[in-house]
C-alpha cells in the first residue's frame, strides 16, 4: 500500500498517520494491526546566498554573480529567480552574468524558491557601482579680477567624482599663466575634494591665471583626473596710466595740425583733457588756436589751427590727466614729437 499525500501549502506540523487495515466484505485480513508513518510538512522558505559577485567599485560593464540556496526536506531549491535594478524577478541558474552596464550604482537580488513554491521572503541582495569616467576638474573665477603689486588672489579648485579617493595637488600641480611682466608665488591649502590656490607676492604688468595638471586627483578604481581647462585671468596692474601723443608727419601755415593724445592703463579708470592743460610749443613768433576733442574713453584729439608761419611745433600734456583704479595719475607734462610747418 502507498500513500501519496496531496500538498496543501498549510504551515503546520508534522503529521502521523496510522494506517490500520480490517475486514470487509468480501475479503479477510490475517492479523489485525496499524502501520504508522510521518508525513513532513515543508512550510520553511528557502535562505539564498550570494557566493560570488564584482567588486563593490568596478571600471568593468560585465558583473558574474554565482548563489545558491539552503536545503530543504525536499532536497533544496528547485528554482533561483533574479532580479537586478528592480526588474521582475525572473528564473536564472547560477552563475548569472550581466553585460553593457551602465555608469552608476546597481542591485542584484536573487531568491531560492523551492519544489513546493516557497520563496525566500528575504532575498539575497548585492549593490556595487561602475565607475570608467575620470574625477573633473573645475576652477572657480579669481577671488579679484583686478591686482596690484603686493595684492593676493585665489581661487577654488574642486575635484568631482562619484567614487574620488584623493586629491594630491600641491604647488606643483599648478601651472601660473602670466602675460606681460606680471609674476606671482604659488600655494595649495585644504582638504576632501577641494584645494584654495593662493596667488601671491603679485608683482608687474599683465595678466595671471592658473591651469591644473593632470593626474592630481584619483578615484577608488585608480582614474585620474585630465588636465583642467585654463582659468579666467585676473588683471596686474602695478603702473600709473600712461600718455603718448602722435603727431601729424607735417602742417602748413594757415592750416590745422592734429595730434592724438591715447592714455593706456590696465584700470583704467578717467581720462580728460582740456586745452588748458595742452601747452603750444612753437619757433619763436609761431601762434596757434588750440581746441580738443574727446575721440573716445581714452582718445583725445589735439587741434592746432590758425598757424601764423612756418618753423616747428609740438605739444604737452599736463600731467594727472588720467587716474587709473588704484588712484595713480598719470606723469607729465608729456611733450610731443616736433612738427615742421611748412
């Protein structure tokens, strides 16, 4: 005699079963007796581990996860389903390997499920991430736009990335642009993923910036940053304005000799001129009308008419006519080149 139980998927206890076989009609037993047996209940889930997977930050798009899942009366897992990124759990074999993962942080869970269907409500679960982009670079605007001699600047370097395990700049790392004269000292400070260089002891005429080198900065799978993109400049302006005149290559008696006045200066900040402050420097017994005219912020033209007789002239500009940021006027007077009036 066999008993084949029928699964009723109830949580219960073992059971015992007596099975006891007496007369009827029609036939006899020998001696009267019980056989008893016990019918186990699988009312237990399944527990699923992980046994193999990639590394918890990874520069590779393929991950391999090997599992497998505790035994059961009915003699272990039947089944494994998977799941990764909060897809539906789908039916899979150990090991599962996935392809062509994106950049960023991923989870793979998987669940024994056994031959009477019973799930592991707590499936096994692994999260890591892939990383192949290299940290950035990024350089704020100079903490001033405009410097003199003996000024200090700064700017703020910082470092990004999903998995950044370093920064390693110094001064050294730091290439100073310069235009012009202008010159300046190099210091790194700071901590985490953000470095202050400090641009000091700023002497000269021109421009300064900064451009960080390559390789200062690594994240936890061994990508080093790139070499950042030059900076903005800041201006050094360590000179008062200055005035230079040009002069007409001639003029004629009863004619109109015109001289240009241009002021130059990195800040420049006002610039007039008036005639009052133009001196006419002439041959004995030459005169002149002198008038001005402002051509634009830092043009002037000069005019000299009404020319009373040939010889040479030239003009001077008076100095303080113009007056950069830093409160510095211009020097004078400043003369001209000499002009022969035919």
């Amino acid at each position: 005699v066999i008993v084949d139980p029928t699964p009723d998927h109830m949580t219960e206890a073992d059971e015992t079963v007596t099975l006891t076989l007496t007369p009827a009609a029609g036939y006899g037993v020998g001696t009267s007796g019980g056989a008893t047996g016990t019918i186990a209940n699988d009312d237990i889930p399944p527990d699923t581990v992980i046994t193999g997977g990639p590394a918890a930050v990874t520069t590779s798009r393929l991950a391999t996860f090997a599992f497998t899942g505790s035994t059961m009366p009915a003699g272990g897992p039947a089944t494994f389903q998977v799941s990764l990124d909060g897809a539906p759990f789908a039916t899979a074999k150990s090991p599962k390997a996935y392809t062509n993962l994106a950049d960023g942080t991923h989870t793979f869970r998987v669940r024994a499920v056994d031959a009477f269907g019973n799930a592991d409500p707590t499936p096994a679960s692994y999260t890591w991430a892939v990383d192949t982009t290299k940290p950035t670079v990024a350089i704020s605007a100079p903490s001033a736009t405009l410097a003199k001699a003996g000024d200090t600047v700064t700017y703020t370097v910082t470092y990004t990335d999903a998995h950044l395990q370093a920064v390693t700049l110094t001064a050294a790392g730091v290439t100073l642009n310069k235009t012009g004269t202008a010159r300046g000292t190099v210091q790194v400070t700071g901590t985490g993923s953000t470095r202050t260089v400090t641009i000091s002891n700023i002497t000269g005429d021109g421009t300064l910036g900064i451009t960080i080198k390559a390789s200062t900065g690594i994240d936890q799978v061994g990508l080093k940053n790139v070499a950042a993109s030059p900076s903005a400049k800041f201006v050094v302006d360590d000179s008062a304005p200055v005035v230079a005149i040009a002069s007409p290559l001639s003029a004629t008696v009863g004619g109109t000799a015109s001289f240009t006045v241009t002021y130059t200066d990195a800040s420049l900040a006002t610039a007039s001129l008036t005639a009052a402050q133009v001196t006419l420097i002439t041959s004995p017994g030459m005169t002149g009308v002198v008038t001005v005219t402002q051509i634009d912020a830092s043009h002037f033209k000069v005019s000299v008419s009404s020319i009373s007789t040939t010889g040479t002239m030239s003009i001077s500009v008076a100095g303080g006519v113009a007056q950069d940021a830093f409160g510095r006027l211009s020097v004078g007077p400043i003369v001209s080149k000499s002009v022969k009036v035919k």
